[in-house]
C-alpha cells in the first residue's frame, strides 16, 4: 500500500546513506602511496647502496685504502719504531726550572743573554736528546693509532701527542740555535737533521689532515733554525783554519739531502687525504646506522633516530660527493707545480637551492676546508727547497770566499741540480737575487708571478711586511716582530724606524698561517 501523500521518486534523489566516493577517492590514494613509499624507499637505497659500492670499489680496484678494515696495520716492535722513542722522549723531556722558565719561549736572537739558563736547559735533556737521535735512526713508525668507529672521535685520542710532539720541535729549534752560538757547528747540525726528521715521523701519525699541519709546523721551525744559523755556520774546510767544531760539509750535505726528498710529504699528504675520505664515509654509516649518530656528528640538535636509516640513502650519495671531493684532493696535493694542483682539486659548490643544500647536509657538516690545506703543502715544499739551496750556497761560499753569482754554479759540486720552484707555472728554478738588499732566494708565490723577491715594509716596528713572492733571506735577517723584551722599549718614530732595520733580522717562515701550523 503506498502512501499518497508521498513525494514522486526521481533520479536526482541521494542514495541513503550517502556513498561519499570523493573520500573513497581520497582513501584509495592515499593506501596506493603507502604503498609506493616502502617501494621508492627500497628502490632509493638500493641504487644509494649500489653507487657507494661502486665508488668504493673503484678505490680498492686502484689500491687504495677505503674502509676501516684498510687502514689496520701490524704493530712493529718498540726496538724499531721511530714514534716509540719520540713519545719516551716527549716523556723524558725536562722541563727547565722556574728562574728559567723563559728559555721554553726564547726568540733566537735573545739566547745570547740567557745562554747559562739554555745551557743548564739543554744539558738537562740529554737523555731526551739522544732519544730522538734514535727516533731519526729508525724506519719504521708505529704511533699505536688503531681505528675505531667514529674515526672523527679519534682525533680527540691523539691531539696529546701533537701537543707533547710541538713541545719537543721548540726544544730541538732552541738547542740547534744555543749549539751555534756557542760554536758547536756540527752539534747544530745534526739537531737540525733530528728536527726534520721529527717533523717526517710526526707526519705519519696517522692519516688525518692535523697531523699534516702540525708536521708542517715542525719543519717551520726547522727551517726557519737554518735561516737564521746559516748565514754564520761554519762548515770545516781544510785549505783554512776552522774551529774544533765546525760542521762538515758531508753532515750538510745530508741535511741538503733530507730538505730536498719531498717523498714524505707527499706520501703523508696522499694518505692524510685518504683519512679524510675514510672519516667520511665512516660518519656516513654512523649517522645513518647509530641510534642518535646524527646528533653525536653534529654537536647539536639533528632529526631523531628514525631519520637516519630514512635518510640513509641521501646521506650514502653524499659519501660519494665527499669521497670523491677528498680523493681530487689527494692527486692535487702530487701534482708537480701549484697551478695544476689547483686545477685538480675540487671547488666546494655554493649549494645555492635549499634542495641541495638539503642534499648535501653532511658534506657541508663534515668536509675540512682543503683549500688552504694544498696551500700549505706547496708552501712547505718551496720552503724545504729554498732552505735546502741556501745550505749548499754556504758550503760554496765557504770554499770560494762568496757566494755565487748564480745558482747554476752550485750544480753538481754542492747540489745535484737548482731546485724547481713548486710554484712555477711551468717549472721555472727558485729565484735568486744575491745583490738584493737584503739578498734573498725566492719561489714566486701562489699568483704565480715573478715578483724578483721584492717586499714592502709597512711597519718597521711590528714587523708588517708584505711580498707576493715566498722569500728566504740569505743573510737571515727576515723582518719580524721584535722580541717582547725589546717591542716594550719606547721609542721615537724615527728610533723606531731604525730599531726596524736592525731588529728585522731571522724569523720565522713568510708563510705564518693563523692555523694548526703555528708551532
């Protein structure tokens, strides 16, 4: 029976209940992206994994080190390791007592007036001494650095050695100096010879780039010890009368030797940028892998833990950006002159959308600067190159009376050719202006430029002075801040300008960096 009053049915009419199909719509998109995400994620980290892979095997296929497991070495025995006996000696070293406490912190030119204190100082640490006359024997070196995972933490683990390491470089440079003044030629020498040495075994402390500038403030000081004593070293020579102690000229030709084998660097150099590649990819697994990893790496607050493994295969792409950034590095550091050094060495991007940025999140966290850090190496080399040919100018002008009139007279007799400057675009020998005031050897600099070794002394006083070009100042009066005791004397302007004369005399390397290289 129908109801009369009732409505006519017709199509338009909604369905009771409703059926909502733009929900159903919705809810069906939404379970197909559920879905697809797992999938996009294995697809994601699959492809991360395999690149990585790839890119760690294409290191391995070359022979070098990538992974924790290749950088374990088998430990050598106390007897033979050269780092064994730098750390007794380190140990060993005493220090000087209170009333001469000073001669830690000597400039050279004030150890003529504390020459009883250095004395005292030095005859104290005989036993450190010969101690690092055995590290300078030895071959082999084992700094007992054993790698863990995180290989960045580990730094934290050696920084005492670098410490006790420059400690005892600052020892060697006063006593090289005090044995000059006091006329032991030969003793300085040969603790020049130790110094160097330290600086090449200091270089293999472990493959991370702070070992290399602490290496590189050692050979400073060891240098910048042969700037200053060379100009008077005398040097036996049996057509004149020499004192009991001169050096002999094969004892300077040794330390020419050492100066000029540029092998450990660059062997150092190769594999610091192995460490730093290592310490990449390391902190790649830890944030991606350790529960809180991502915040241990970057010393703040960073996404919880379920972000790393979501995040993983960003992060394994970035290894790949970063290991091969290191890797670039690595062959620069070899390269035979500075300019094509810098031509293979990778430009950090600017990163310039978020998008990369973003991408790139641990690179930006994690990559050391590495610029300066080929700067530094080249520095280094065109430094031991000019140390090493203003020694064999001594050896010939102890011979001839004077010093030659050009650098191809020391060839073969005194050296076995002019060193190449490391910095010449195209292979040029360092510089040499003997008639200069003051007479200098020179490399041309990181502008490549040949600026015949000319300088400009903006401030006498302070010591300020300028050049493109890298200088060693042949009659080791390199212009430098005046000793404290002598800077706190005041002075006129005029008498300043003339202290300024006579105080720029020796110094340290023109290529002072505010950096892990101050010693």
């Amino acid at each position: 029976m129908t109801n009369a009053n009732a409505p006519p049915a017709t199509d338009d009419t909604p369905p009771i209940p409703p059926r909502y199909w733009w929900l159903k719509r919705i809810l069906l998109a939404v379970g197909i992206l559920i879905l697809a995400l797992p999938a996009l994620r294995w697809w994601w980290g699959h492809e991360a994994e395999r690149r990585l892979q790839a890119k760690i095997d294409e290191y391995h296929a070359l022979g070098q080190p990538v992974t924790i497991e290749d950088f374990q070495f088998p430990p050598v025995p106390d007897k033979e390791n050269a780092a064994h006996f730098l750390i007794e000696a380190a140990s060993a070293r005493v220090r000087p007592p209170i009333e001469d406490a000073v001669v830690e912190d000597l400039d050279w030119e004030e150890v003529p007036s504390h020459t009883d204190a250095v004395g005292r100082w030095v005859a104290a640490n005989a036993e450190t001494r010969r101690l690092i006359r055995e590290a300078r024997a030895k071959t082999r070196t084992d700094w007992k650095v054993r790698f863990t995972s995180p290989v960045s933490s580990m730094i934290s683990v050696i920084l005492p050695q670098f410490s006790a390491q420059r400690a005892l470089a600052r020892f060697l440079s006063t006593t090289a100096h005090y044995q000059h003044y006091v006329g032991d030629d030969a003793a300085a020498v040969e603790t020049l010879r130790d110094a160097v040495a330290q600086g090449d075994r200091v270089n293999e402390m472990g493959p991370f780039l702070v070992s290399n500038l602490v290496a590189f403030a050692i050979y400073r000081l060891a240098v910048q010890a042969i700037e200053e004593i060379t100009p008077a070293l005398q040097v036996a020579n049996p057509a004149q009368t020499q004192p009991v102690a001169a050096a002999r000229p094969e004892q300077v030709r040794a330390v020419i030797a050492d100066l000029l084998d540029d092998e450990p660097l660059r062997e150092s150099w190769r594999w610091a940028m192995y460490g730093e590649r290592l310490c990449c990819l390391d902190s790649v697994n830890v944030a991606a892998t350790t529960p809180g990893g991502l915040s241990a790496l970057t010393g703040g607050p960073a996404p919880p833990s379920p972000f790393g493994w979501e995040l993983k295969p960003m992060f394994q792409l970035d290894a790949i950006f970063m290991m091969e950034f290191c890797t670039a590095h690595a062959e620069a550091g070899l390269s035979p002159n500075y300019q094509q050094a810098k031509r293979t060495a990778r430009r950090f991007p600017a990163f310039e959308s978020n998008i990369e940025r973003n991408a790139h999140m641990l690179s930006r966290m994690l990559l050391p600067s590495l610029d300066h850090a080929v700067d530094l190496q080249f520095r280094e080399l065109a430094s031991r190159r000019l140390a090493a040919t203003a020694l064999a100018i001594r050896l010939y002008e102890v011979d001839h009376g004077h010093r030659p009139r050009a650098l191809s007279e020391l060839v073969p007799d005194y050296i076995s050719a002019i060193p190449s400057d490391p910095f010449s675009p195209d292979g040029a020998p360092i510089g040499y202006r003997p008639d200069a005031d003051p007479p200098v050897l020179y490399s041309v600099g990181d502008d490549g430029v040949d600026d015949g070794g000319e300088f400009v002394l903006t401030d006498p006083r302070a010591a300020e002075w300028k050049s493109e070009d890298q200088l060693f100042f042949l009659n080791g009066d390199r212009p430098r801040t005046p000793p404290a005791s002598l800077a706190t004397q005041p002075a006129s302007a005029e008498a300043a300008k003339d202290e300024g004369e006579e105080v720029g005399r020796g110094g340290g390397n023109d290529h002072d960096q505010p950096t892990a290289d101050q010693p």
